[in-house]
C-alpha cells in the first residue's frame, strides 16, 4: 500500500467513526427521548420491571449506547489484526519473537 492510499484509507476510515461514534449515539438518544414512556411500558410488560426511579431508563439507555459504541469501535481494531496476519501469512513472515537472552551493545 502506498502513503497516499494509507492516508487517504486512515481519512475515509475516522470519517466513518466519527459519524458512527458521535452522531448515530446523538440520533439515539433524541430517538430515545421521544419514545421513552413507550419504552418503559414495554420493557415493564416483557420484563416485569416497575420503574419508580426515572433514571433508570437513563442507565438502560447508556448501557445500550456504549455496547453499541464498544462494538462499532472493535471493528476497525479485529480488521487491522486479521488484515495483518494475513499479510504476515502471505509473506512468510514468522510472529513476534522476544529477546533471547542478553544482547550486548543493544
């Protein structure tokens, strides 16, 4: 891969994390928002859970929004690892080895 294809790729690639992690969470939560008391009717109904505290469904809601924040950003992370071990499998190239032993002048 070139320098210009690796920039060009590392632009398109924050780009989409930028709008993946920062407006789609933002879109969720207006989403939210507007639907919450029919949400709380339904997790009530399947769930059974009563919600006397309000900020319940804050917490619910975080925790969907980081899970899906968490996931979105892995994705990136598992295809730099899997593209590099294939490249490494397509070269021959053997994995990390330590030091083996003292190396003097190093």
């Amino acid at each position: 891969m070139t320098w210009v294809r690796a920039i060009i790729l590392s632009t398109i690639i924050t780009g989409i994390l930028f709008v993946t992690l920062g407006f789609l969470p933002s879109m969720f939560r207006y989403a939210w928002d507007g639907n919450s008391d029919a949400i709380a009717a339904f997790i009530s109904k399947t769930a059974g859970i009563e919600f006397k505290d309000p900020y319940t469904l804050v917490r619910i809601h975080d925790a969907i929004t980081m899970g899906i924040q968490t996931f979105i950003f892995a994705i990136p992370v598992a295809a730099t690892y899997i593209l590099g071990e294939k490249r490494r499998r397509r070269l021959g190239l053997r994995g990390g080895e330590g030091v083996k032993g003292y190396l003097p002048g190093k």
